[in-house]
C-alpha cells in the first residue's frame, strides 16, 4: 500500500527545495530518550534545574555532569535509517536543506553535511569568557567534571542553546531563509513545543511548501500539516524514499 499518492510524488520529485526538520524523537530509535515522552530527559530531571544559565551559574558541576552522561550515551548511539535516509537525500538532490533541533550529533555522523543545529551540539564547548569553541573529543577536554578554556583558562560551558538564551542570529537568519524558500517540508520528531522550530515549519507551509508530518503522535502542528504518518521515523522515511526514488530500490 503506497505511502503517497502519485501527485505528491511528482510533488516532491519536481520540488527544487526541500527542508527537514528534525526533533529528538528522530533520534529515540538510536536509543536517545527525548524530551517529553516516556523516559524522556525531563521526566528523569526538572529542566530548570539543568539546562539554564541560571543553573550553571549556581552549580556547573551538576550541570557538566548532565552533560557529560548524556554525551555518553551520544556516543554509544548509533544513527538510524531516519538520519541515514535524510542523509542520502541530501547527496541525490541539491537543495535538500536540513535544520535540526537536536544535540546528539547524529545526523552529522549519518552523513549529513548541509545542516543547521539551532540548539548546538552536546560535543561542542564554548569558553564563557572569551568564547573560544572546542570540540570536547578532537581536543581532548571529554573527561568528566569541570572543564577550562586552554587560551584564557575561564570555565567552559556546553555549546548549547539552554532556556531562556536567545539563539545564534546566523544560524536562524539561515533557518528562515531556508523555511522561506522551501517546497517541501518534512517535519519529523518534534513535539512542535519550542516555538522557533515550529514556526520555522509553518513558515514554510504558509509560503507554499506541502508539509509532511512523520511521528507516533499528532502536534500542534498536525492541523497546519497536507500529511500525518503515525508512526516511527526510521521505519517511515525509507519507505518514502522509495516512494519517490524507486529506482534506488535496485540498487
Ligand atoms: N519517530 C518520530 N517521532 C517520534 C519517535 C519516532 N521514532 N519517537 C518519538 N517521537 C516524537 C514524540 O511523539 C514527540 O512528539 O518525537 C517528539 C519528541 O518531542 P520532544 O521530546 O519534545 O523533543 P523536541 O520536539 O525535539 O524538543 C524540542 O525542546 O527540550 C527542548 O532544546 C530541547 O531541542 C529540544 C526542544
């Protein structure tokens, strides 16, 4: 039973745009409990507790601990056919833009190189003095507890937007521009709570994009979205994929 009627194929077939966007749940099949769901993050600990400037001012330690097990369990995790699937669109077509929410650093270890991760990535660092950035692993500042700034020795914090903090203006002047120019948008994982990714999508589908919903669960996106999938990403996406690329089944 196909997944998409032919005129949505030609639809996205012919589009010369195309942006995802993605949310935690793209990632819980590789093992990474999301935000509000079942065992997610926030049901374990209270978010002002954590993820605020507030809360590092008042305890970095607690708040690198977070961090630091959550990276481990990024690292254990592996990219699933939903990050695959995006990835490999995003070598067949030319402007497949993708814009994620996420911090696992998935996608770019899927493959994805043409992507904006609004919310930063949990193996980044940034000095809070001099702003100098790391890469916690390539630079060798991955042990657990407090980590210092080698150029200016100030604490370091994760290069990551907390609540409350505004975002990178480059990377979300992107992120418009992107939602504004798209014909396609599939929107995958997200409960649509944080107000910025969800207005990026529905940006794009008051510019004319077809929206395309993948996740168990309807949002408060679903009533501004042409198609809802119930159901997982990495058990949905590849089958769209080959929906609109069936000559890559041969392959
Ligand atoms: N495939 C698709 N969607 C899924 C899957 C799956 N396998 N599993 C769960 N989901 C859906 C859930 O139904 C839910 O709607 O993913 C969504 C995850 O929602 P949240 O946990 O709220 O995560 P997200 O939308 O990414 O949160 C946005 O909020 O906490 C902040 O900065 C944090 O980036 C995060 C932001």
């Amino acid at each position: 039973m196909s997944l998409l009627s032919p005129d949505v194929i030609h639809r996205i077939r012919s589009a010369k745009n195309i942006l995802f966007l993605t949310g935690a749940g793209i990632s819980s099949e590789s093992g990474i409990p999301t935000f509000r769901g079942e065992g997610g993050y926030w049901k374990t600990f209270k978010a002002e507790e954590l993820a605020t400037p507030e809360a590092f001012a008042k305890h970095p330690e607690v708040v690198w601990e977070w961090y630091d097990w959550r990276r481990g369990i990024c690292r254990e995790a592996k990219p699933n056919d939903g990050h695959l699937t995006i990835a490999k669109w995003q070598t067949s077509s030319p402007t497949v833009n993708l814009i994620t929410q996420n911090v696992d650093g998935l996608h770019p270890r899927a493959g994805s190189r043409n992507l904006l991760e609004i919310h930063g990535n949990i193996f980044r660092a940034r000095c809070t003095n001099c702003q100098a950035k790391y890469h916690l692993e390539e630079d060798g500042l991955d042990k657990p507890g407090l980590k210092y700034c080698t150029a200016c020795e100030s604490l370091l914090r994760p290069d990551i937007v907390w609540f409350g903090e505004s975002y990178d203006n480059r990377l979300l002047t992107k992120a418009w521009e992107q939602s504004k120019i798209a014909h396609v948008v599939f929107v995958i994982g997200t409960s649509a709570n944080v107000s910025v990714p969800a207005n990026l999508a529905l940006t794009a589908i008051r510019n004319g994009a077809i929206g395309i919903e993948i996740n168990p669960e309807t949002t408060t996106l679903t009533a501004s979205i042409q198609l809802h999938f119930g159901g997982k990403a990495g058990e949905i996406l590849p089958e769209i994929y080959k929906e609109v690329f069936p000559e890559s089944i041969s392959q």
